[in-house]
C-alpha cells in the first residue's frame, strides 16, 4: 500500500521491501497494480473493521494497531474510522439510552462497546480527531460507570494508557512497524 499511495517516500519503501526503486516507480504508472491496490484498499479496511469487532486486544496491543492505523494513507484511514466510528457511535447512544431508560444492557453490545472504546481511545492518541469531544464527553463515563462495573473488568484503562504512552512512545512503535513492515516483504522473494 505504501508504494501505491502511502506517507512514506519509494526511497524508504524499495529500502524496506527490497524492491528497486525503478519497479516501484514502474508499478506507479501500471493500470493493473493501481486497480489491485484500489480494490484491496475496500477488503483491507473491512477485514480490520471487523478483526476489531470481533477479537478482543490488551491496551497495548490496541495502542499499536492504532498506531499502524494511523500510519497509513490517508483515504485508507478514513474508510477504516469512518464506518467503525458510526458503529461505535450508533452502539453508544443505544447504550446510554437503554441505561437512562432502565433496561437490560446485553452482553454481546457491552463487549463490542468496550472493544471499539478502547480501540476509538487510542486512536485518538496516533490520530486526533473531532470524535475526541465525544468520547470524553459521553463514551468514557458510560465505560467507565457502567461497561467497566458490568464486564468485571476491574481496573480502568485510565492510568494504564498513560503509562503505556510513557513506555511506547510514537517513534518506537515506528520503528517497530518499519521491522514489521520489511519481514513480511520478505516472504514475497
């Protein structure tokens, strides 16, 4: 994707993946490369909506996806946050309003909440956006009060983020993408 349309320069990217400079260059003119990669980009940003509905992460381990996130081209994060956002959104009213009305909170829709929260909280940290006012402001009392306490989750995520911004600052985790990024180009020579 990166030598397609990503932040990062061919130079970096023919450095990383082994791939002559030239080819890259080449694939950028080639009508059949472009297509693939366009409509990759749709299967590439549904398979990590629902990798993140359905699979539950530790903190760091959605600090990192998120930050892989927020690595990528542009229109490639947007059609990743965009749909996942209004999920997220959508579920959390629901949440507050079928709190405020005294019904019973599912299981299922509190797992998702706490899922996309903590995915949604993290993002913020690589990726801010105006979703920010939102999630302080209406999301992170509701996980916090009720998603937390029901799910017995114990600690909240609070200090522990904060810590975790300590410990695995941007540019290590970086680092640790590009290390990521040239061992899995590797497997295609």
């Amino acid at each position: 994707m990166q030598a397609y349309i990503g932040k990062a320069s061919l130079r970096w990217v023919a450095d990383l993946s082994c791939i002559s400079l030239e080819l890259l260059h080449q694939w950028r003119q080639e009508p059949r490369f472009l297509l693939v990669m366009d409509w990759s980009k749709s299967i590439f940003s549904r398979a990590i909506q629902e990798n993140l509905a359905l699979n539950d992460y530790t903190l760091e381990e959605y600090y990192c996806i998120a930050a892989e996130i927020s690595l990528l081209e542009e229109s490639l994060r947007v059609v990743v946050r965009v749909p996942l956002y209004q999920r997220f959104k959508k579920l959390g009213r629901r949440l507050i309003s079928r709190r405020q009305n005294n019904l019973s909170l599912s299981k299922y829709d509190l797992r998702l909440f706490r899922r996309l929260f903590l995915f949604f909280l993290t993002l913020e940290q690589h990726w801010p956006s105006s979703a920010r006012k939102r999630i302080n402001e209406d999301f992170l009392p509701l996980a916090r009060d009720v998603v937390w306490p029901l799910l017995n989750e114990g600690n909240w995520v609070e200090s522990a983020l904060e810590s975790l911004q300590q410990t695995a600052p941007l540019p290590q985790i970086r680092h640790e993408l590009e290390n990521r990024l040239s061992e899995t180009l590797q497997s295609f020579y």
